[in-house]
C-alpha cells in the first residue's frame, strides 16, 4: 500500500525535482501539493508546481493549495540567484526556435483551500497514515501546527529538508536556507510534538546529480529528461561557479526518496531546536548528535545516505 504524502514546497529547482520524483515513485501516493514562499514568490511556486505537474502528463493530478506568502516574522528572503527569477531556472521564458514558449503557463489554478487548512484537514482524514514532506521553509506547516494541533498530531510524521547539523550552512556559516527563511516556524514544528525526520545538507550534499548525466538522459530519453535539463541549466552553473562542483545537489528530492524509502538512509535520535534571534546564528538547528544530554529526542536526523542506491532510484524514476 503506498504511503500518503502531502508535499509542502517552495518550487524552485530541486524542489521541481523533487515534484518529479514522488510522482513517479510507486511507494507514494501524493494526496497534495502545498506551496510556501521561499526560494521565489508564492504565485510563481504555485505555477512552477502546476507547470511541473503538466510536464508529467499525468492522468491524475494531486490538487495543489497555496500557503503563506511571507514568514511569521523575518522578512522575505528570495533565492532568485539560484532557482531564477520565476524560480524555475528561467523556463518560464524559454522559447522554442519558432519562438513559442516551450513551457507555456499552465492553464490549472490552484485550490482555493489555503494549505494551513488542508493539511490538518488530510492528516484528520488519514489518521497514523499521512506523511508530510516539507521541502521548503516550514511557515506553512508552523501556520497548520498552530491552527489544529490535535489533527496535526494524527501525521505519521513530518519529513524537513532543512538544518546542517555536523556540517556548514548555505546561507550562513551555520544555517541552512529552509530553516533560516522561517526560523520561527521551524521551532514550533520542532515543539510539536510530531515525529520529525530531518534530511539536513549533511547528507542532501552528498546527493548529487552531475551534469554529464543530465544532459545524457536529455538526449537519450524523452521530455521529462529535456525539462530536468532545461530547468537545472542555470541551478547547476550556480553550482559551478559557487561550489565548485559540475552538476547540482538533490536537496528535496532526497526528502522525498527517504519518504518512500527510508532504507536509503541511516538516522539518529536526537533534541533539535532552532536559533531564532542570533545576529549571527539565527536559523542554525542546534542540536548534538553525539548524545542526548541535552533534552529528550524530538526528532530522527540523518547522518548517512545509500548514495548509489538514491542516484540509481533518481535515475531511473526521473530521468530515463
Ligand atoms: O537548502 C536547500 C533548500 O533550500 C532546498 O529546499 C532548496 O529548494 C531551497 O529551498
Ligand atoms: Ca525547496
């Protein structure tokens, strides 16, 4: 029986990817796609998510609910330099030699069910049996948390990407951008008391797609290839120029393959908390890992990944 996801999202690149990945996984039946700002304004996620879903062609589609447009607190934090302007890489405006827009606007609209509602709505209906994949800042499932925490606790469990725990940030020497963006909300999903499962840059680093083999599958196999190749263009020379590697890291669709195969990593228990007022540590999960000294375990962290075994699964789920 598939397991029941929500998929939160701040569509950008990976988190496309990601979209890609639990559709095409036949251990997951995603029952939603919720958007979040994060890496690109609200209204394009919501675009990205359908212009991503219309790709797959898929006979059904999940509905998709837009979140919040902003952080409980901090100011909005864009990542434009690397998801592009329209948070796809600039697929938005890509034209083909007749100078038609490849990657048309999608012609679906969102639900008009904000997601704060609809996740404790599934998690009521799914009681022990919904997991959450959140894959950009957690302002959305933070809003949830507090509107319904009874039917929030009926999830199975909350898988983050997001934190570095024994490793450095990405926007910071310390932080890593889904927690930092909403470091508020990533301590109430922390205080929750819901089972959560971290997937932090210590092992999304390691999940890396090298560009060779993008553009090997775009030219070998079909158009779910050529849109991995289109959309990472710009995602992977980001990569190039800023952290020396010739490909891109699979940050979110990691968080989803643990979803459907958590063999694919190893975890540790552990007391994560988040710093929400350091000039400079603000959005660091603080935690150690070493021992629970510090406060009985509120969540499962990931220490090591099968990185064969998630490339392998990648590969042939996403892009042959
Ligand atoms: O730090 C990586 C995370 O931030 C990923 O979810 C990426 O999409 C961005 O949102
Ligand atoms: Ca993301």
């Amino acid at each position: 029986m598939p397991v029941r996801v929500i998929l939160d999202t701040d569509t950008g690149v990976d988190d496309a990817l990601a979209i890609l990945l639990a559709m095409r996984s036949p251990e997951i039946r995603v029952e939603a796609i919720t958007g979040v700002c994060g890496n690109t304004p609200l209204e394009n996620c919501i675009r990205n998510i359908h212009l991503t879903l219309s790709v797959l062609d898929a006979r059904v589609t999940p509905v998709v609910a837009p979140g919040e447009d902003r952080p409980l607190v901090r100011e909005l934090a864009y990542a434009g330099e690397i998801h592009g302007d329209d948070g796809l890489g600039g697929v938005t405006s890509q034209v083909d030699a007749d100078g038609r827009r490849t990657y048309p606007d999608p012609v679906q609209r969102p639900s008009t069910v904000h997601a704060a509602d609809l996740i404790p709505d599934l998690a009521g209906r799914y009681p022990g049996e919904l997991v959450l994949v959140a894959v950009g800042p957690l302002t959305n499932v933070a809003r949830a948390v507090m509107k319904d925490p009874d039917r929030m606790r009926g999830l199975r469990e909350i898988i983050i990407m997001g934190g570095a725990f024994e490793t450095g940030g990405n926007v910071s020497p310390v932080a890593e951008f889904n927690i930092h963006a909403d470091p508020h909300a990533a301590q109430i999903v922390c205080d929750s008391g819901i089972p959560l499962v971290f997937v932090p840059l210590d092992v999304t680093r390691q999940a890396f797609l090298d560009a060779g083999t993008i553009d090997h599958f775009a030219a070998e196999a079909g158009a779910r290839a050529v849109f991995v190749r289109d959309c990472t263009a710009r995602y992977v020379a980001f990569h190039r120029q800023n952290r020396g590697v010739n490909g891109c890291f699979l940050h979110d669709p990691l968080a989803v393959a643990v979803a459907a195969r958590e063999d694919l990593v190893t975890t540790v228990p552990a007391r994560v908390d988040v710093e929400t007022a350091g000039d400079l540590t603000t959005g660091m999960t603080v935690s150690d890992l070493r021992s629970d000294r510090w406060g009985e375990p509120n969540a499962r962290v990931c220490t090591a990944v099968d990185v064969q075994a998630f490339t392998t699964l990648f590969e042939e789920r996403v892009l042959a």
